[in-house]
C-alpha cells in the first residue's frame, strides 16, 4: 500500500523568497529599535517634545542617539506590510479579512507611535503601542508564510503524521 504523500511547494519565485526574507528580518529589526527606544524613554524620559527631538539628535546618550532608527527601521517595515497586501491573491475579488487586520493594524501602529513621540511616551500608550506590535508580528508572519506556501497539496487520504500502533522496527 503506498505511503500518504504531502507535498509542501514554495509557489512563488525566488526574487519574491528573498523580498520576504528581508521584510521579515526588517519586521524584526522594528522590534529591535522600538526596545532600545522604549528602553531610552524609560532611562531618560524627556521633559518636553522640544528636549526629546534635540536628544534624539544631540544627546551624549547612544540609546537616545539610536532612538530615531526605530522610525526609519518602521518605516522600511510598512513598506513590506503594504507589498503583502498588494501580493496576496483575492478570492472573488474580496481581499480577506486577515489583510484588512494588517492593514488596520499598520495605520493604527504608525498613528500610536507618532502619538507616542508627541505625547513623551506615557506608560499607558507604551503598553499598547507593544499589544499592538505583537498583534502585528503574528499577523505579518501568517500572511507572510500564507503568501509562499498558498497551499498544502496532500492525496486523498488523510496526513499521517505518526503511527503509534506500529510495533517498533516496521
Ligand atoms: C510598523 C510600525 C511599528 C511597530 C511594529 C512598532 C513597534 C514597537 C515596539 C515593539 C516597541 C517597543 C515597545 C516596548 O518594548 O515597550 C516600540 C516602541 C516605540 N515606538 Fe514603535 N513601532 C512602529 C511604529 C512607530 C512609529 C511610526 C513611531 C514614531 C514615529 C514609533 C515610536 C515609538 C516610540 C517612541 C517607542 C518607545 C516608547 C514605547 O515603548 O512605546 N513607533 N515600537
């Protein structure tokens, strides 16, 4: 009798591989940026949004220094956001409800974290700024691995995954 088979295909072509592997790492690298800066307003909160521009510009401080990195780096990573949502397929022309989270979240992050700057960082903000970052995390990833692995093309019967009622050795 033969083996169920699973065939897992990666259908897009390698240029579009490597644009998600990037968009990935920068995705990472926001979250990387946006700790030094959480770190930097907690260490040395500003006093006023004047004080905390010329910080992020003229400060001793690194972690003040490298805070506007965390704009850039998000910047970089909407990009990739709004290339997933151009590239996934719609289905009767509908795009699907986890694109438009993706994109809700996007605009709402960027608008929380301009709020963010504005408002010196309360604690409050801070927290959700982060809800909604990991919110997006697990959103970018899904739709990320939705786009290069678009399905999972099995037989007929159903996956074997294990076999517990086989004796050992068989
Ligand atoms: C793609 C959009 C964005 C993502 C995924 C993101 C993610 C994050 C993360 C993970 C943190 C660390 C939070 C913590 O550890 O407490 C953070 C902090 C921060 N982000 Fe963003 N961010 C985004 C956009 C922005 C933008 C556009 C700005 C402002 C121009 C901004 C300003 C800040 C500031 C000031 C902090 C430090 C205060 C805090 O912790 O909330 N972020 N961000």
């Amino acid at each position: 009798m033969s083996e169920p088979q699973r065939r897992v295909s990666l259908a897009r072509s390698q240029a579009e591989i490597v644009v998600v592997a990037f968009g990935l790492l920068e995705t990472v690298s926001v979250g990387i940026t946006g700790s030094v800066a959480a770190l930097g307003d907690t260490l040395f909160p500003a006093v006023s949004l004047r004080a905390s521009l010329i910080q992020d510009f003229s400060s001793e401080n690194i972690l003040l220094r490298l805070r506007f990195l965390h704009s850039m780096a998000a910047a970089t990573a909407a990009i990739y956001v709004l290339w997933i949502i151009l590239k996934t397929p719609k289905s009767n022309g509908r795009v699907s409800n986890q694109v438009v989270m993706l994109a809700g979240l996007l605009i709402s992050q960027i608008c929380l974290g301009i709020l963010n700057v504005l408002l010196l960082a309360p604690v409050g903000l801070q927290l959700v700024h982060l809800l909604v970052a990991e919110l997006s995390w697990v959103l970018v990833v899904i739709a990320s691995a939705t786009l290069l692995l678009p399905a999972v093309e099995s037989d007929s019967e159903p996956t074997l995954i294990a076999d517990f009622t086989a004796p050992f050795g068989e």
